[in-house]
C-alpha cells in the first residue's frame, strides 16, 4: 500500500514538473517499443512512396492542380494546428486530411501528413520521431482513405454533396483517434481486462474527445469545399473530382 | 437555393458554437491535451514502462511553443489566402472581360 501511494506521487510529481510537454492527439516521442515503432514504419512506408510519386505528377501537371493542392496543403497545417476544446474538458485538434483526400485521392494526402507531423515532432516535441511510423499510418493513411472512400461511396447517390463532404471528413477524422487508440492498446494491454480493457480505456480518452472536434473539421472541410464548387461552376478554376 | 456564401456563415456560426460550448459551460475543466490523459492512461495500464526516447528539442517555453503553433498556422492559413484570393482575381477579370 505505502508503495503504492508513493509510486502515485513520483507519478503525480512528474506529471507536474512536466507541464505541456504533450497536447492533443499524437503517440507521444518513446511511448512505442522499438519494434512497434519499426513494425508501423514499416507498413507506413509504401504509402508514402505511391504519394511522393503522385505528387511528382501533380507537379508536372497544370497549374491548377498545383494550386489546389496548395490549397488542400494550407488546409492541413492550419487545422492540425488548432486545438480545440472538447466537451470532455480537454484539448485536441482536428487533421484537415479530409479535404486533399477527396481532392487528390489518399496517398498524397499520406505525403502532405507525414510533412505537418515531421514538423510538429522536431519544432514542438509533439508526436515523435520514433512513433512518426504509427502517426502518418493513422493520421495520413486511415484517415484519408477512410474520408476518400466515404467520399466515393456517397457521391453517385443523391446525397447533398456537401453534406457527403462533412461526413467524408468527420468520419476519417474519427477514424484517426480509434486507430490511434487501437495502436496504444494492443502495445499496452490492461492487465485485467486485457486488449479490449484498454481499448475501452484509450477510446474513451481519443474518441469521445474528438466527437465534437470531428465535427467541427467536417464542417470547415465543407466550407471549403462550398467555395471550390461555385469557383469550378463559374469556370475560373477546374476541379475533376467534385 | 441559398448562396454559397450564406450556407457557409451558417457552417462558420455553427463551428464557433461548438467551440464555445465547452468553454462556457465547463470553464472549471483543465482542458489539457488529449495526448497528455493518453499518458495518464498508460503509467495506469503499465506503471513500469518507461519511454525510450526522448523528444530531440523541446520548447523552452509555453510561449516559445505557442510562437512555434501559431507560426504553423500563419503557413498554412496565409496559403489558403493567398489562393482563394487569386482565385477571385481570376473570376473578377475573366467576368470583366
């Protein structure tokens, strides 16, 4: 019992003598074993390939599609940066992979991810370098393909293609944090209650926190998206996959 | 049919109020970061294990931290500008014309 209370107050003393050291939503530097770190690098890698390719091409291509993706690039560093309150009373924020997903298609949005993350885990010791690997695969990989297939998926029925946006976009973002959540809990398993115990546990820190904050990012990714649909139908800008 | 432009005020409206609910309705929480709790959760789950790694360079300070947050930001925000604007350049000559 009394090394209980202690190892509570080293734990407490810590917490405090480190204030602001993690925010949000990131796997925070060390928090992975070295073989998870490597295992998530490892399936994270191909995706980042196809989306450097990709983006070469974009390159090569017109103006306009430079543009936009300046524009689906701006997007992400903006919001990612913006943490918001919750209605659980702490802080996160949203990706913004949402919208350069339904633009461009996923994998260059894994690109575009993996940039913001990067800077975030060298200038703002946020996310990490040894957990960059797990990061990208649920912030610039699920993310995005879950926003990209929604997207599809609605867009040949008759729901208001805003409205298909704003799910498109809340829905990945939501998916960000469960697989964020689901990377924590298969490396730290409650003792008890085993995976799912601590599946629960991380869920209910990730996901109920990022409900609102989902919603919010699929209603700004629609704003966006508003403006680009009345630029492409005046003709001053050509957008393919509206 | 509304206009774009209305439609989009209400979006906007709609997320500054989602914000400010918990800010006026909970005002005694911390409202640290998510991460921060996630930690909580681990050294609950598994109170030995220690991370391996550090961050390589921290933020001196809150502020140094929020300079570094904003600065993110101005990037990302000055480039949505900068492209809606000239985009509505374009549409103002190509309409002039």
């Amino acid at each position: 019992m009394k090394k209980k209370n202690y190892l509570l107050l080293v734990v407490l003393l810590l917490l405090l003598s480190t204030p602001g050291v993690s925010h949000a939503m990131h796997i925070m530097e060390g928090f992975l074993p070295a073989k998870w770190a490597i295992f998530w690098a490892i399936v994270s890698l191909p995706f980042l390939i196809i989306g450097l390719r990709k983006i070469n091409k974009v390159f090569k291509d017109d103006v306009n599609s430079k543009v936009l993706l300046g524009l689906a690039g701006g997007f992400v560093f903006v919001l990612s940066a913006l943490k918001i309150p919750s209605v659980t009373g702490s802080c996160s924020h949203p990706t913004g992979v949402g919208l350069g997903a339904i633009l461009f298609g996923p994998t260059i949005m894994t690109v575009v991810g993996t940039i913001v993350l990067l800077f975030q885990a060298l200038l703002l010791a946020h996310g990490g370098l040894t957990t960059l690997g797990a990061n990208v695969f649920s912030m610039a990989i699920v993310g995005p393909i879950v926003s990209y297939i929604i997207y599809k998926g609605l867009k040949k029925t008759q729901v208001n293609k805003s409205f298909t946006v704003f799910i498109a976009a809340a829905v990945g973002n939501l998916a960000t944090y469960v697989v964020t959540a689901t990377q924590l809990s298969v490396v730290f398993q409650d003792p008890v209650t085993g995976l799912m115990g601590s599946l629960a546990k991380f869920l209910s820190v990730f996901a109920v926190t990022q409900i609102p904050l989902a919603i919010v990012e699929g209603l700004l990714t629609a704003i966006i998206y508003n403006l680009l649909v009345e630029y492409n139908s005046r003709g001053v800008i050509n957008v393919e996959n509206i | 049919m509304l206009k774009t432009s209305k439609i989009n005020l209400i979006l906007f409206l709609v997320v500054i109020g989602i914000i400010l609910v918990p800010l006026i309705f909970m005002g005694d929480s911390e409202f640290g970061g998510a991460d921060g709790e996630a930690e909580g959760v681990i050294l609950e789950i598994a109170p030995d294990y220690e991370p391996w790694a550090e961050p390589i360079w921290e933020p001196p300070s809150g502020e140094i931290e929020s300079l570094l947050f904003s600065t993110q930001v101005a990037i990302g925000a000055g480039t949505i500008g900068y492209i809606i604007g000239m985009i509505r350049e374009k549409k103002k000559i190509a309409s002039n014309r």
